[in-house]
C-alpha cells in the first residue's frame, strides 16, 4: 500500500469550473458540494491541476487542498461508485420518513395555471388515524420525519391539521427525533389565529404565492367565486412580519409574458414591508404548462426568456435588500437535485388514502398512485409502481453516466420525465450553472477596493 506521502491525485469528473470578468476562478464539485474562489493569481496552477497539465500530489499544498475540497480525487479512486454508493445509501434509508399530506384536495382558488381538479375535501379521520400509527409503529428506527401540507389548499382541511399538528409535534419531542415541517399554502386563510396554532405546532416554513402586482397576481389567482386575492394575502404577510416569532416565508412569484413587465415595480412594494428581514425569501418560477385544463391559454415564457427575466429580477430583488432563493447555490452536492418522488421513504398521502408519488400527477396517472395506507397504519403497495419511481435510472443510461451532473442529480431530477416520455430529466443547472456561479460569487462579495485589499466573499478562498 503506498505511504500517505506518495499518494497521488486525478481531477474529479464532477467538476465544474467558470471564470469571472476579473479572472478569478471558480470551482464547484458536484459530489462534495464545495465551492471556492481562487485569486487572479492563482488561476493558471489551479486549472492545471484539475485539468492533469501537472502531476497532483498531496505534496503540493495547493493539491492537497484540492483533495480536501473534492476537487482531486485519489488516482485509484472509481466516482461512478462513489454515486451508486450515494444513491444506495440513502434509497436504502429505513430511519427517515417522508409525508406530503393532502389535508384538503378542494381549494377556495381557481388559479389560471393550476392543474388540479378538486374532488375531494378534508382528508377523512380513518386516513389520519393510518397515519399516525404508522409513524407510532416506526419509533424504534424511526430518527427524522418530514410533513410538508399541501392540496389543493391546506389550510382549506385545517380539520386535519388540528388533528395532525400537534400529534407530528407531540411525538418528534417525545422520541427526540429530528421534525421538519413545510406548508404550501395559498396564504389568504393564513389569519393571525390560524397563524398561531401553525407555530405552536412547529409548522413554520411556508411557501406563499404573490404573482406580481395586485391586478396582475388577481387575473393568475382569483377566488372560486372570481373575486381578487391579493389584499387579503398581502395583509396576512404583514402581519406575519410584525410577529417576533421563528418562521420563514418564501414568496413565490409565478412569472409569465403577461406579468413579467410589472415585476420590478412589485419589487419595490416587498421592499417597503419585507426587505432585511431574513425571513421572507423570494422564489422566481416560469409558469409552465403544468397538465391543466387552460395549458393552452397561458402565456409561458420560452427557456431563455425565462432565465432572463429570472437573473433580471433576482439582481433587481437583491439590491432593494429583499433575499432571494433558487438556482446555484453552494453547498449543492450529492443527491442534491433528486426528486423527493424517486426516495421510498417519500409518500404523498391523498384525503381518502390513496398514496402517491408526484405532486404534478396526483391520482391522474395510474402508475403515480402507488398504494392506500390503512386505519391501522399499514401500507398497501404496488411493487412495480414504486420501482419505476425509485430505479437507478442512471445505471441504464450512459449519458448520465458521463455527466458532471450526475452526482448531484443522479439521473432522477424529475422521474416523470423519464416515465413520461424516455428522456433524460436534466436540471437546468446543467445548462446554467456558470453563469449562476459568476452571479452567485460577484452577488456574495463587496467590490475590491484594490487588488492587494482584503477579500470578503461567501465562497471560501484558498490561501497558498
């Protein structure tokens, strides 16, 4: 076996690397998820490292550094493995469990984009009693559990929630087990009684749509019975904002051809009430022709176009003080982009009991509805059906196999692409990533007042 002093590195195959207008050169890893900035000066012999013009040993202090950060791996070493380990180590996972709980399938909106079709109300008792035996009959291995709310409109089924809250509170204290909770709420019935509740039960994490300007988020997300949505959202906001408590808000703003023009002037109304405040995060997302009835009337915005208007708004956001979420991030490593719905452990719960996989296909793909959950917490499943979910993909598909993605994604980026037509689910930080790196670095730092002044930056540097 060769001494520590001899061992010898190659690059990672999971690199990926960009150049800032300045020269500084950035480097992420897409298994370790590291990301660092390295000087002008240092640019030409860390890339000749990681693209094999020198020997790396760990010898070299800058090599060895590399190493440390990912970005070299041991010359022996086989990264297709590393994956399959990956992969296998978390599908395998028996102390982890995953809900998405359909508290209510009906909805008090009709928005232009929505998808979904609203046949049934509060989820029913016999269905929370299932699953909380279920989780009663998991304690012994159980370690973390996750309950996201979701609908149509949870907090239209707040009958469930009252039921289920504090019990998920209740027994994650109880069995020390690590609890996250997410809410998907439309936002209009989040009043400051309800509010409380949610909190004291440990749901505080909400993603809340706002989609643009009062006029133009009322003609994307009006009531059922027509009338405007906006105020009503708006002023729960606020008064979310003035309370001291722990939470956080993502503001998700749905953006189109129609509404996109009138974004940056909404921009400055969340600056007034929520800019420096931590806890409301902006989320900018191109509507998509998602599987409903009015796919043929929206006015989607094309690829380009809708990165365009994303990087537009995200720096104008920025600027006005107000935080900003998605794209590139560091810390984005292994497993980062796999879809909930390809993890075994993951089940969307509907209001009568029917299990399912992804949020899109809800109970209109036959193959999406997976089993039923029983009162007495059993899961009745269908193997074959939970197997085209949760399969390896990229084992049987030799362009994920040589992508620099592939660690990140693990071929399962979105499986009901595969499922859907036999394409390969790329995400798109694939195709953007340094771009969104150059951004996210020159975003993070303040400007150098000299080349031999001090360096701030989000990103860690090395320091030969």
């Amino acid at each position: 076996m060769p001494s520590k002093a001899s061992l010898s590195f190659k690059p990672s195959r999971f690199n990926v690397q960009a150049t800032t207008s300045e020269g500084w050169l950035l480097l992420w890893n897409t298994y370790s998820g590291s990301m660092n900035a390295f000087r002008p000066e240092q640019h030409d012999a860390v890339r000749d490292l990681i693209s094999q013009k020198t020997t790396a040993s760990d010898a070299s202090k800058i090599a060895r550094y590399l190493a440390e950060r990912g970005f070299l791996v041991p010359a022996a070493a086989d990264e297709l493995r590393r994956v399959q380990m990956a992969f296998g180590s978390d599908i395998h996972r028996t102390d982890r469990l995953e809900f998405i709980l359909l508290a209510s399938e009906d909805c008090n909106f009709r928005c232009t984009y929505c998808y979904e079709d609203f046949r049934r109300g509060t989820m029913q008792p016999d269905v929370r009693e299932g699953i909380k035996n279920l989780v009663r009959s998991r304690l012994g291995s159980l370690r973390e559990l996750s309950v996201s709310w979701f609908g149509g409109e949870p907090l239209y089924g707040m009958d469930a929630i009252d039921d289920l809250g504090p019990f998920f509170a209740e027994v994650a204290a109880e069995a020390g087990l690590r609890y996250d909770t997410h809410m998907t709420t439309n936002g209009y019935l989040l009043t400051e009684e309800v509010a409380d509740k949610l909190l004291a039960w440990k749901i505080n994490d909400f993603q809340i749509t706002l989609d643009g300007l009062p006029d133009d988020h009322d003609r994307h997300r009006g009531g059922r019975d027509g009338s405007g949505t906006f105020q009503v959202i708006f002023d729960n906001l606020c008064t979310l904002a003035a309370r001291n408590d722990h939470f956080t808000v993502v503001i998700r703003v749905n953006f189109d051809q129609q509404n996109a023009p009138g974004l940056e002037r909404f921009l400055l109304m969340l600056e007034e009430r929520f800019a420096h405040d931590d806890r409301f995060i902006l989320a900018f997302h191109a509507v998509g022709q998602w599987g409903g009835a009015n796919d043929a009337n929206l006015a989607v915005c094309g690829t380009d176009e809708s990165y365009a208007v994303r990087k537009k708004l995200t720096a104008a956001a920025r600027k006005l003080g107000l935080h900003v979420t998605g794209g590139w991030r560091p810390g984005l490593g292994a497993g980062e982009e796999v879809c909930y719905a390809a993890r075994p452990y993951n089940f969307i719960v509907g209001a009568h009991g029917d299990l399912m996989k992804c949020t899109i296909d809800l109970d209109k793909a036959d193959h999406n509805m997976v089993g039923k959950i029983r009162p007495d917490g059993t899961l009745d499943l269908d193997t074959d059906k939970m197997a085209l979910w949760t399969e390896p993909a990229f084992e049987r598909d030799t362009g994920c196999q040589g992508c620099h993605m592939l660690a990140a994604c693990q071929g399962v980026h979105c499986p009901k692409i595969r499922i859907d037509s036999g394409e390969r689910p790329c995400p798109g930080i694939r195709r953007t990533a340094k771009q969104e790196m150059v951004a996210f670095f020159e975003a993070s730092r303040p400007a150098v007042a000299g080349s031999d002044g001090p360096q701030a930056a989000a990103v860690a540097e090395l320091v030969p």
